[in-house]
C-alpha cells in the first residue's frame, strides 16, 4: 500500500489541467453553478487577511517566484538559453477564453494552431473584427499568451509578471513578437495602480489571469481587481481559472481502505491558505468572496465550479480536482 499512496500522492500533485502528465492517467472535466460556503455576510472580503499573508503576498512574493524560475533555469545560468517548462501551455483557453478567439477557433477549439513565426507573419490587424487587446496577469514564459496567440493571430497581449527571470525567457522565445506582445516586469501588489506607466486606462478588451489571482492576498487581490477595472474598455471582462476552496488538496486528501493520504500544498497559515515550500502564496478562492471583490469596484460577473477528474486505471482511482473559473464584465457609463 505504501507504493501505491507514493503513486497516487504524485498523481494528485499533477492533477492540474495544465499538469497532469502521468502515463494512464485521464483528465477529465465538467462544470457546475456555484456552490460556496460563504454567507451574504461574507460576501466582501476582510480588510486585510493575515499579516503573515500580507508579507508573502508583498516583496516576499515576488522574490519566491524569481527564486521559483531560477530554479528551473539552474544557478548561474542565463535565463534566455532555452525554455522554462515548469508548466505546459494552456492550449485549453482556447475553448474557457471562446470570446477572445476568431469564428473558426470557436467552431473548432482543437484545430491545431502552428507556432507562431514573427519573420513570415503579418502584424496584427487593429481593423480586424478578431483584434483584441488582452492584459495577461502573471504570465510566467508564456503558457497562455502563446496559446491565445497562436489561436488569434490579431490579438495584442501585454504580458505582466513579477519575476525577472520569467519575462526575460517569454521574451526569448522564438515566438515573441514585439508587434503583438509586449512583456515586462511589474509587481502587482506593489502600490496602487502598479500598471499605469504600462497600460493606458480603458485600452483593454480583456484581462485574464490562469492560477494568478490564488497568488494574492485579499488585500492585494481587492488592489489588483481595481486596476482590472481601470484598464478595461466598456464591455471588456476579466477572464480567469483558479484554485477553488473545495479542491482536494485544501480538504486534506482522498480516503483508501484504513488510510489517509494528506495532499495539503504547504505550510497552512490561515483557512485555505499556505505558503508552499519554495516561499510562494496559495489560497484557495472562495467563489463568493471573489464575486464581492470584482463587484466592490463596479465588476459584474459570476463564478462557476470547473471539475477534473484524474484517473489512474493501474490503481483503480479516481480524484476530482475543483477549479473556480469566471467573467466579470466592466458595465457601459450610463
């Protein structure tokens, strides 16, 4: 049994959509209205979480995923030499992201897209029925921003992240392309409106955030909701998928036969928060507190429950992974 429980903790720990990597195992996925635990009385979100959060969701945050990345790159060497696959690339936003794709991604979201190649491809069309003008939070090298790009090649991303290491390998890439990607480095939790030097007020058709948001504080989160809000268009949304607080891995764990295996992500600082052992933030989101979040600063949108579940058929077991997924649309002035 002690095989097994090693098989199935690796198992689980891959277990995100953009991760699973097991040979056998099967991701699964299906998706519900919102179920949360929170109250109307919880609606809006405290003040400010714990201090302990505060400081890693802060300076210390950003400096835990600049150590994250060089990690993946190796002591001393350059981070532009070859690709960072700490994560693979989300191909699935294509089909969650429908709206910011061209008809014929959304009439077929597995048609393959090739690589995108900056010396034979065009710039994108502002003219374009498809041109959309996306701001990727916590882009990391990439593994949304080229997918949305292959898929739409008339989309423009400005792509931002708090990690040095991180920007200077999606800019390395032979995909980037300066006509329709611009990639640099902010710190979102740094101050209010972090990206006004970067990104004009309401120049945005859309702001979306893959696991980025799950990485904040409440404070800093209500910080950066604020700035989605500002550098949207009318009509623009925030789209994003993230950890939900009834996933498995903040409910310590799947029961075998006379046995627990715990899966917790971290040191637990708080309900639904840990600190991971490389220094970085995870807190499973509430879909309640998020909708109060967004709509604190004039968002109106919902959640909804996004399931997956992995299986191993060596093993005979099944676990369902819980995802928050939502849009969240920036009102028209009256």
């Amino acid at each position: 049994m002690r095989a097994s429980l090693a098989s199935i903790s690796a198992c689980v720990r891959a277990a995100s959509i953009h991760r699973a990597r097991r040979v056998g195992v099967r991701v699964c996925s299906t998706a519900s209205r919102p179920t949360s635990r929170a109250t109307a009385a919880d609606d809006e979100p405290a003040a400010s979480s714990s201090p302990a959060a505060d400081r890693v969701s802060s300076g210390e945050g950003a400096r835990s995923w600049e150590r994250f990345y060089r990690t993946h790159v190796g002591k001393g060497a350059d981070p532009s030499a070859k690709p960072i696959r700490a994560f693979k690339d989300r191909h699935y936003l294509r089909r969650e992201f429908a709206e910011l794709m061209p008809q014929s991604i959304r009439d077929d979201p597995k048609a393959h897209t090739p690589p995108l190649d900056p010396s034979s491809l065009p710039p994108p069309d502002v003219d374009s029925p498809d041109h959309k003008v996306v701001l990727e939070l916590g882009c990391g090298v990439g593994n949304s921003a080229f997918p949305m790009m292959r898929a739409n090649p008339d989309m423009f991303v400005h792509a931002c992240d708090c990690s040095e290491t991180a920007v200077a390998n999606l800019r390395a890439s032979p995909e980037f392309d300066p006509r329709r990607c611009d990639a640099f480095v902010a710190d979102l939790a740094a101050g209010d409106s972090p990206l006004a030097a970067k990104v004009g007020d309401g120049t945005c058709d859309a702001v979306t955030g893959v696991f980025f948001f799950s990485a904040l504080d409440f404070r800093t989160f209500g910080t950066v909701a604020a700035e989605c809000e500002r550098v949207l268009k009318p009509g623009g949304a925030v789209l994003f998928r993230d950890y939900c607080l009834d996933d498995v891995k903040n409910n310590g764990g799947i029961n075998l036969p006379g046995e627990t295996t715990e899966f917790e992500p971290g040191r637990r600082i708080e309900d639904g928060t840990y600190v991971r052992p490389d220094g970085t933030l995870a807190v499973f989101l509430d879909e309640a507190r998020v909708e109060g979040v967004f709509r604190k600063v004039g968002l109106e949108g919902e959640c909804w429950r996004v399931t997956h579940e992995v299986v191993n058929r060596k093993l005979d077991v099944r676990i369902t992974r819980s995802f928050v997924q939502g849009r969240f649309e920036k009102k028209a002035a009256a």
